[in-house]
C-alpha cells in the first residue's frame, strides 16, 4: 500500500477505485458507475 500513496504514484486516486470497485464486484455488488471502471481499468492496461 505505501507504493500506492498519492505522494509517489499520480494514478493513486485511479488506482484506489480501481481496487475498491474489484472489491464490490468480488463481493457480487456493482460499482457505483460501472463506466468509469471499465475506463480506469483499460487506462490502467494501456
């Protein structure tokens, strides 16, 4: 987690989502706007 601090990666706030929408997906919820996942997440894979 201290890789992931706002200090020493700019994609933080992107990352943050990223896991906790993986989270509500693991746990059979859906993220709040499932668009905005998909987008962070195939920004993330580019």
């Amino acid at each position: 987690m201290k890789k992931l601090s706002a200090d020493a990666n700019p994609h933080f706030h992107d990352l943050a989502h990223i896991l906790f929408d993986q989270a509500l997906l693991a746990e059979g919820g859906l993220p709040d706007d499932p668009a905005a996942y998909v987008k962070r997440v195939n920004a993330l894979l580019v």
